[in-house]
C-alpha cells in the first residue's frame, strides 16, 4: 500500500494505492486519524487500490462514521472496480458504504 497527500484546487485528500488489507489496516487507520485531526474533512483517492478484504472494508466504513460523527465531510474521489466488488461481496451498498463523489 502507498499513500500520498495530494492537493488539488484548494482540496487536500490521500490517494490509497495497492493493497487495503488485514495487514495494511493499522498504518492507514493511524494515517486516517492524523487526516481527519488535520483537516476539515476526509476526502480519499481510492481508484487505484489493487485489492482489499473484509477487514480494508471494514476500516473504510470506519472512517466514513468517524469523519460524519465529527461532522466533518466524507468523500472518495474514484474507488476501483476491486474496491467496489470487495464491498459489494460483503453484502453491502458500495454507494452507501463508499459515497463516491463526482468529478473524478
């Protein structure tokens, strides 16, 4: 997995590529976190993710809670078609889970 803060018209997000797996999930949570204290809001690159698993979902939608309880924007600007079926074959909307914005 490799992350990168980028900034692009005024915005700043990550942008997740490789792996978001049970063996990733610490290092990005704790990358998460800083971004969202950082930050107004949480915007993530993810259409580059080469595979994720349960536990990469899981941490996903973690995230998305988190970011709205702080009242604080949650965006992602692209996911992969990996990233779409890992949430969809763990049952759940990845319209839902994901709240894919426009533009990318």
């Amino acid at each position: 997995m490799k992350l990168i803060s980028e900034e692009k018209d005024g915005q700043t997000f990550l942008k997740i590529s490789g792996d978001i797996s049970v063996y990733e999930v610490r290092e990005l949570r704790d990358e998460l976190i800083a971004h969202l204290k950082a930050h107004s809001e949480l915007t993530l690159d993810l259409s580059e993710v080469t595979d994720c698993d349960t536990a990469g979902v899981q941490l996903l939608y973690s995230a998305r809670i988190t970011a709205e309880s702080e009242d604080k924007p949650f965006l992602i600007r692209g996911a992969s078609p990996q990233l779409v079926n890992a949430v969809t074959f763990v049952g759940l909307n990845p319209s839902e889970v994901l709240n894919v914005g426009e533009g990318v």
